[in-house]
C-alpha cells in the first residue's frame, strides 16, 4: 500500500486512503489525487460536506475528498446490542406504533417560544425538528476565481508566426470565472449571528444565507478559524429564530442525535443516529482535532449544519465523513460545542481566534520510544525542540521530556495535547506532568501571546 504523504490544505482536490487505520500524525496524512482501489479493496474518502460542485455556478453536488482508512478503533455501530439509556438521554421507546422516545423539556435547552414551537414531552424527535428547522440555514458562496488563458493556439504554428511573430503566443488573456459552493449553517443567537464551517465560505466574495420561510439575506464573514474548520456570519435581521450551544462534554457513546443540514441543496433535511465515538483526531481535515463520531447521515451540503441532542441542543457542527463510495456510509464527523463555543466567542470579541502559545514542539511517543525512556505507557507525547525565548523554555521543560498529563488528565498522544493547549488562552497557568529521566516531575507552564511573524520583505524595483 503505498504510504501516505502531506496533506494539501486545499479542501477541493480528492486524496487516496490506504486500508490500515487512520494516519498518525501529521505527516501521514494522505496524498492529493484519487487512485483506483487495488485489488479486493475500494477508494476510500473523508469528504468534507460542501455541498456546490467547485467548478461553474450552474453546477451542484460537490464533495471535497479527504483521505482517511478505515478505523477499527472502538466504535458503537447502529444495530448493536441496544444499550441503556445515558443520564439525560431521552426515555426508551414506547409499545409498537408510539412516537418514539420523549426528549426532556428543558427551559431554554431549545429556541425561543416566539421564534418557534416549544418541545413537548410526548411529540418524540418531530418536536425537535420543529424547533431547531427554522435555525438551520442554507449557505451559498460564490467565489471569483481568475485564469489567465493564451490569446490563440494557433499562433503557435510555424506559419501563422510568419506573420504575427514568433512572441505573440506568449500573450495571454486574463479570464474570471464564477465558482458556487453550498453548504448549511445554524443561527445562534437573536442577532442573526451564524455558524458554519471554514471551507463552506472559504474565498468567497459574496455569501447568501437561505431560510426555511424562503427568505434569502445576504451575509457577512465576521470572522474565521481554519485551524478548527470555523466560521462565523452575520446577517442584518433582528429577532431571528436561533438555536441554543449545548454542552458536548456532557455527550456519551450510544447517545442519539440528529443531524440537521442541506445535503445535495436540497434543504430542511434532519436525520437520526448515535455517537459512536468521542475525541476523534488524526483525521486531517483541520490542525486541531476533537470530533464526535455519529452513524447519523450526512451527506455533501451538510457542512456545518447542526448536529443536535434529545434536548434540542446544539452539540456539534458537521464537518466531514468517511466514505468509500463519495457519500454517506454511516461514520460522520462534527466539530464538538465547547470547542465551537469557545471560537465563536473569541470572534466575536476580538475579531479573530486568539491561542496561548507555549513555545514547544511535540511528537508522539512511540513503544519504541517509550521503551527507550523506560516506560511501561506509551501515552504521552516527547518535547522535540522549545524556543528559547518561549514559556516552556522559561518554565524548564527540556528537549527529550515526555509530557503525561496536562492539569492532572492523562495525555493520550501528541494530537491531543496540542488541541487541549490550543483551547487555553494567553495568561493561562497549567500544571504539566513530565517525566524526565525515569523521574515524574511537575511543571508550571504560563502561556503567552504568539509571537508575531516577521514582515515579508518587499522585493526591490529595478531601474
């Protein structure tokens, strides 16, 4: 199987999956073309739920191809053994031809009572389609893309450049094309403030937002966050129906949830599964990673649409899913709310995503290396180099420490510890836990503002 290379940050361009689980790290994320299967496989994608094709605004159905194989990791798989209902979860289904389970009523857990109706014990799920659907919005994005183009393939013959000159072909012609994306987004608060996913209005020039009741606005980009697949609008219209940010630590595997969205454009569209894992990372789709798993259908367009608890509460935005076919094969991924609440805020207050910065860089610690540091776990993550002037460096953590816990929570790999760092603020003070020459240490880390990169120095003019 041939190995996996960098990842392109480019969202637009399939890429191969091997058969194996899914890559480690960063540099084993997968290659930038489509392969066929080899032989007794199939093509394996992890594709981001855009739903416009990348091409002509007359086009539609896109899906961006990301490469990922298969994980046999533990996973909770629609049609198992039926597990019991978590704390909070909705009650177990009635006798045969009842609604279904009964979501709690929660105050506020839902939208407003004047945007729409409240959920109702005894109404199952419809409830709660009914109240979030008008929250739920169709993103379109249109983007202007310029080509440059030879003024004629004819000029290139020996015959025609008799007359014109061997260097007219070399002209070329600048030409602008109109490219349309689709995706979904979820209203969150009573001043038409949206959120969505990055590559949904990534290079967009104009963005238009779609309401269930036909009305169409149109939307400003407040800000974005590439590294966690982020964005938030907003559009001129006070008083809209909005949704409310759940808490997606409070979220167990075999919970149900629904996934609302506009897959294919087609709009309004909910759909029902479990979480079938938590903390899911090395995917490549964004640089910090903690998605929940869900078997709920999602399909190209659904990109960030709302993934919702028997609550009516917000608890994901949908992001990506893997797939061997192009479309939905049952493992979907979302963007949890606390990660997505915590860009949101940062925002809107300040207009873009501020990050603590440490100063260190990190790899995962490997049986091989543990073994070579006398270790008995191979959970944790290695410090490959610190900046000098950086906090890490201040606080005396040193090239070889392996990194075991962060404020007393076990590390898991090198992924991990970087999303947990990358959710801390400047000013922030965290206990690690570090072992260092077969010794356990504590170190107190003080985080800081990153460094500003230097200016790009302008080339000079000559004359």
């Amino acid at each position: 199987m041939t190995p996996h290379a960098d990842i392109d940050p480019s969202p637009h361009r399939p890429i191969p999956a091997g058969a194996g689980a899914l890559p480690r790290g960063r540099g084993t994320a997968p290659l930038l073309l489509l392969a066929a299967a080899l032989a007794g496989g199939g093509i394996a994608f992890l594709i981001d739920m855009r739903g416009g094709w990348r091409g002509s605004a007359t086009e539609s159905g896109h899906a961006t191809e990301i490469d990922a194989a298969a994980n046999t990791g533990a996973v909770a798989e629609a049609g198992a053994d039926t597990p019991a209902a978590a704390p909070g979860a909705a009650a177990a289904a009635g006798p045969a031809g009842s609604a279904g389970p009964t979501p709690e009523t929660v105050p506020g857990s839902a939208l407003a009572a004047s945007a729409s109706p409240a959920i109702a014990a005894g109404d199952g799920y419809a409830a709660i389609a009914r109240a979030l659907m008008p929250a739920v919005v169709n993103i379109s994005s249109v983007q202007v893309v310029q080509t440059y183009e030879r003024v004629s393939p004819f000029l290139a013959d020996p015959f025609f450049q008799q007359f014109f000159g061997g260097g007219v072909y070399d002209y070329v012609v600048p030409r602008e094309r109109r490219e349309l994306s689709l995706g979904s987004g979820v209203v969150v608060d009573g001043r038409g403030t949206i959120l969505t996913n990055h590559h949904v209005v990534e290079h967009a020039s104009e963005v238009r937002v779609s309401f269930g009741d036909g009305r169409e606005l149109a939307a400003r980009i407040l800000g974005v966050d590439p590294r966690t697949d982020l964005a938030v609008l907003r559009v001129e219209d006070a008083g809209l129906p909005h949704a409310t940010l759940g808490d997606s630590d409070l979220l167990q595997v075999g919970d149900i949830v629904l996934a609302f969205g506009n897959p294919f454009g087609l709009g309004g569209t909910v759909t029902m599964g479990i979480v079938s894992a938590m903390g899911r990372g090395n995917i490549g789709v964004a640089d910090y990673e903690d998605f929940i798993q869900t078997d709920a259908a999602i399909n190209p367009g659904n990109s960030g649409g709302a993934l919702v608890n028997t609550r009516g509460e917000v608890v994901g935005i949908n992001t990506a899913i893997f797939s061997r076919s192009g479309g939905y094969q049952g493992i979907g991924f979302a963007i949890p709310s606390n990660m997505t609440r915590e860009v949101l805020d940062d925002i809107l207050e300040n207009g873009r995503v501020v990050r603590g910065y440490a100063g260190i860089a990190l790899q995962a610690l490997t049986p091989d290396l543990a073994r070579a540091f006398g270790l008995d776990d191979a959970r944790g993550a290695v410090v490959t180099s610190l900046d000098p002037a950086g906090p890490a460096a201040a606080a005396g953590l040193r090239r070889g420490d392996v990194l075991v816990a962060l404020r007393d929570r076990p590390i898991a790999d090198d992924e991990e510890l970087r999303t947990r760092l990358s959710r801390l603020k400047p000013g922030e003070r965290v206990a690690l836990g570090v072992v260092r020459n077969g010794r356990r240490l504590e170190v107190d880390l003080v985080l800081a503002e990153p460094p500003q990169p230097p200016p790009q120095a302008r080339p000079r003019r000559r004359g």
